[in-house]
C-alpha cells in the first residue's frame, strides 16, 4: 500500500503546488521528550522561530507546543529519565525541516550560538543540506527549500 504524498506546509516550504490533491497527509505534530521543557521552547523559539500555542491543560507533566507552520506543531513534553536515542543520526532517527537557502548561515550562526552543534552530511545531494544536534541530543536535517527531487 502507497502512502499518499505529504505537502510541505509552511512559509518557507512550497515544495509541492497549491493544485496537490486533497487526499495529501500533512505532518500534524511532533512530540519531543526532554528533561528542560523551558530550555528547549527558548532554544526553537529562537533559532527557528517557533512560536509557543496553547496547550491541553490536562497534562500531568510540563510540557510546550509551538507553532511549526500552518496546521504542524512541535509538542515537548518533560520526562525526568529522558536519555537520547543511539539512533540519532544522519543515517538513522531524525527530523527534517525546510529553509531558504539565503538563511542557512544566519540559521547556523544562531544555531550555534545557542548551543546546537552543527554537523556536515555524510552523503552527497543536489542541493544544500546541514544537519544540527540541539541541546537534548536530537538531530535535526535543515534542507534547501524549493529543491528539486533527488530522483528527477
């Protein structure tokens, strides 16, 4: 069974046209342990502009949910014993986002200033992709926007 295409929501991401057929399957939300709910909003907050949403009031842990793009959220939630996976990494458990390519070096600079560390790609691509490894020990795939397909 094929999955249907997933459009890319968002103001910096139009990888597929507004005449994409209605049945697509965007991403609603992503949910991140972490053992510093504030530290982590600040750290999306102000690297990739995620803006805090209102939350459940039901939940029994800390917790944040901010804004990715329209309809797509990113849910922290406090889990004391968090530990990273071993799987993080390029060739293994990661989030992917897109972005402008004339912001990359201003998104590594903040990046890194507020403490990600940046790491190169391993496998070649045509067009410009970085990776980072946020404060908690996740990996995060920034990848050009607009790119064309790999496969084309």
């Amino acid at each position: 069974m094929l999955l249907p295409r997933v459009r890319h929501l968002g103001p910096w991401s139009r990888r597929f046209p507004s005449s994409a057929p209605e049945d697509t399957m965007p991403l609603a939300h992503c949910t991140l342990a972490t053992r510093d709910v504030a530290a982590t909003a600040a750290f999306f907050q102000a690297t990739l502009d995620w803006q805090p949403i209102d939350r459940p009031g039901n939940l029994l842990m800390g917790s944040a949910w901010l804004q990715i793009a329209d309809d797509q959220e990113l849910h922290l939630l406090e889990v004391a014993d968090f530990e990273v996976s071993p799987f993080e990494r390029e060739f293994g458990r990661h989030i992917a986002v897109t972005w402008p390519l004339e912001g990359f070096g201003s998104l590594r600079q903040r990046l890194a200033e507020h403490g990600a560390q940046l790491i190169d790609a391993e496998r070649a691509t045509p067009f410009q992709r970085f990776f980072f490894r946020d404060p908690n020990g996740y990996i995060f795939e920034v990848v050009e926007s607009n790119h064309a397909s790999e496969t084309s």
